[in-house]
C-alpha cells in the first residue's frame, strides 16, 4: 500500500484537519453555511459525517447522504428518488428565470421521456469510433499547449492547460467555430457556479446573464447548422437538431426537441464536459506533487509501457479512475422522493430532498481499502485489485453519458504532461475553486524543466 511521502515542493493543496475540527463542522453541518476550512479539505468531515450521522438531516430539512451504499441504492431507484428539480429551482432562481429554464430543460436534471430522448441522440454521437476518432486531434491540441508551456518555462496548470482542453473538444463537438469560443469557459463557470447551495446576489446575477448570453449565440449558431448540417456521426448539434430522423437510422423514433429543449442542452453539453474535465486533470497534476512516491512510479510504468500502446492507455486508464475517486471533480448529486420511503433505516417523508455525497462515498472504507491513500494501481484486476467502482461518473440511469470521452481527455492529457514535464513543480500555492459541488483549482502555477 503506499504512503503519503513528505512532499518534494514546499507548497501544499491539501490542508490537514483535526479530527476534532472535523467533528465540529460535522455537528453543525449545513450546506449553506460552511465553513473556508471545509472547502480546503472536506474530506475529514464527510469521514465523521459517515461515521456518526450517515444520513444527516440538515437544517433546511433535506437529508444529506454520505455512505457509498446508501447513495448507490438512491441512485439505483429511479422509481423512488426523481432527479426533477423544478420545485427547487423555481424557489431558489424564479419561474420566469434564464437559470430556472435552463436547469429545468436539460439532461441532468429530468426524469424520463425527456431525460431519455436527450440522452440517447448525445450518446448516439459519443460512440467508441467517434470517440477514438477525436484522439489525434485531442493529442495535437495538447501538444500545441504543452509546446507554449514549453517556451513560457512553466504556467499555471488550470489557466494554461487544463481548461483549455475540454472547451475545444465540445466546441468541436458542437461545431462552434474557434474564433467564436473564448466566452465559453466564462458563460460554463458563471451557470455552474448557480448552483452551489449557498447563492449570492452576484453569482445568480452572473448565471442568469451567462444563460441568456449563450442562448442568443446558439439561437444563431442552430439557424446556420439548419441550413448547413455537419456529419451527425461526430457533430452532437446536427445530432440533436435532426434527431431519429437520421438517415439509416434504424432505432425507434423518438418524440423530437422543442427549439428551447435543444438550444438548453447544448449549453448542458458544455457545462456537463468542461469543470469536471478540467477538475480531473487539474486535480490530478496537482495531487501527483503531494504523492511524489505514485508519481514516480506511474513515470516508471508509462516509460516501459510506452513501445506497447495499449499497456500504456490501461495504466493511465487505472490512474484516471483512481483521481476521479481520490478526487471527485463534482462531489454532489441530488434527489427528490416522490414517496415516503426510508434510506439506511431512516424513514423519509414524500418529497424529501436529499444530497448524495459523491465525494464521501468514493472515501467510504467499506467500499474501498485505505480510501484517504492515492493509490494509482488500485482497481488494476490483472494483479488480482477489485474492480475501483467510484461514483464520480454518478450510477443507473443518470450515469454520464460523456465518462469515455471524459476518460480520453484525462489519459491524453495528464500522460502527455507527464512525458514532456516529468519534473514539474508548483511555483506558489494553488488556489482552491472555494465551491462545494464542484471541487478543483482556480489556479497551480508551476515550473516546468
């Protein structure tokens, strides 16, 4: 098993907590009212959390779920536990909202038939050909951003490199021209971040505009791909605006989009590909320097692998998945109860509200051994690991419909980085996004030698 070694740089991501802090926090756990100290480091609070209040009622009266096998059982029971979220986003954001449309309209927060049309035409472009399909492409892209670091001697690991990936994979996914891409990143931002449980002025101001903004883009972007469709085997928008009126489609035909049904989920596409994206590979780069010992063992093992092409995508598949358990780059999920049930031997009434913990649950002792260690061989089955069966794609019905292109992105990424700046090393301290649902960096300055 390995160990926690002393870090190689002097400065830390990770803030360590006491027990007896932790304990604190969780004692008077709300969502709303967290304390800086929890966003540096939640884990240790999610662990007491599990331990003594599984299933914590919260002070809005919404139920807060951190054991893997409770949330797994809410996510399994699609009949029970409904992912709609109208009632609660027409009382946090107003019916009239760009927001309350948005979140209303799209994917992830809808149950079947919607749920499942919309599903079906993206995942209909996400096939394993056209994924494999994208990775010469994606590997120029990160090379060309590896060769600016290069000359610049270092940058930041967010800024320079992580973010800038998944915004041009989707932007070519949906056929936004390049020049017209640099608002993206700032509109996914400014939408996500209304969502975090705790909503201020500024941030609802900001999401709303975002929405109404990228609206307006793709109400033009739409018209032209009406007039000039693109191939719908790699181009998810010609995908969604034809749907099962494809040529040679042979599955059953689907009830098609309405214009706002369409136009919400290509913001969706982008929101759902690009934090968690850049999470998991800005997450990862900076945990390989605070567990110098896995570093330099996956350096090792990506060298020998590197004459056997598919050695070397099984071992930075096996470390992709260990980060994205290590590290969930969105750590909350939620649910709502259409009738009274009970979870874990708490009887819940109809219409609770409940928060499944992605990122307690992927820490949960009794799924996985030494869950607080990084670990970058475990789940590699051929020496004999259990399969590593974290919850950071979701489970069931709702499971990420982007996980192998998300996995692409992370193997292409985060091996290629590693290949060029073996010895990367952080120049200042990173600076933590400060938001619960959605875990990664705002900034990792770094050197590169």
């Amino acid at each position: 098993m390995p160990t926690q070694a002393e870090p190689l740089m002097a400065f830390r991501a990770t803030v360590p907590m006491s027990a007896a802090r932790a304990q604190q926090i969780a004692e008077d756990f709300d969502l709303r009212a967290l304390p800086p100290d929890f966003y540096a480091n939640p884990y240790p609070v999610y662990q007491a959390l599990r331990e003594r209040e599984p299933v914590r009622q919260m002070p809005d009266g919404s139920y807060f779920l951190t054991r893997y096998t409770d949330v797994v059982a809410v996510y399994r029971d699609a009949q029970t536990f409904s992912s709609d979220k109208k009632i609660e986003f027409g009382a946090k954001y107003g019916h009239d909202a760009p927001l309350f449309e948005h979140h209303t309209t799209s994917l992830v927060f809808n149950d079947p038939p919607l749920h499942s049309r919309v599903r079906k035409l993206i995942i209909g472009a996400l096939t394993r050909r056209a994924i494999d399909g994208m990775e010469p492409g994606l590997a120029k892209l990160v090379d060309s951003l590896l060769d600016d670091i290069h000359a610049k001697g270092g940058g930041d690991l967010i800024e320079d490199f992580a973010s800038a990936i998944p915004v041009e994979v989707i932007g070519n996914l949906l056929g936004v021209p390049p020049a017209d891409r640099g608002p993206l990143r700032a509109w996914s931002l400014a939408i996500l971040g209304a969502l975090e449980p705790k909503l201020t002025v500024e941030q609802e101001r900001l999401g709303n505009q975002a929405v109404a903004d990228f609206t307006a883009y793709l109400k033009g972007l739409v018209a032209q791909r009406r007039k000039q469709p693109g191939d719908p085997q790699h181009d998810v928008l010609t995908r969604l605006i034809q749907g099962e009126s494809l040529a040679g489609s042979t599955t059953p035909a689907v009830e098609p989009l309405s214009e706002s049904e369409l136009l919400q989920n290509c913001i969706f596409i982008l929101n759902a590909g690009h934090e968690t994206t850049t999470n998991l590979i800005g997450n990862a780069l900076v945990a390989l320097q605070e567990w110098p010992e896995e570093k330099s063992s996956l350096l090792l093992k990506l060298e020998q692998a590197n004459k056997h092409p598919q050695g070397f995508e099984a071992c930075l598949t096996l470390a992709v998945d260990e980060f994205l358990r290590f590290e969930p780059s969105n750590q909350l999920s939620n649910r709502r109860a259409v009738k009274a049930c009970r979870v874990a031997g708490v009887d819940l009434p109809e219409g609770a509200l409940l928060t499944l913990c992605i990122g307690a649950a992927n820490r949960d002792p009794a799924q996985f051994e030494y869950p607080d260690v990084l670990d970058l061989t475990r789940g590699d089955e051929r020496a004999g690991a259990p399969p590593n069966r974290h919850l950071a794609f979701g489970f069931g019905i709702h499971q990420c419909a982007g996980l192998s292109l998300a996995r692409l992105e992370g193997r292409i990424a985060i091996g290629r980085f590693l290949q060029r700046f073996p010895d990367y090393q952080l120049s200042a301290s990173p600076v933590r996004g400060g938001r619960a649902r959605f875990r990664g960096f705002l900034s990792a300055p770094f050197a590169a030698s």
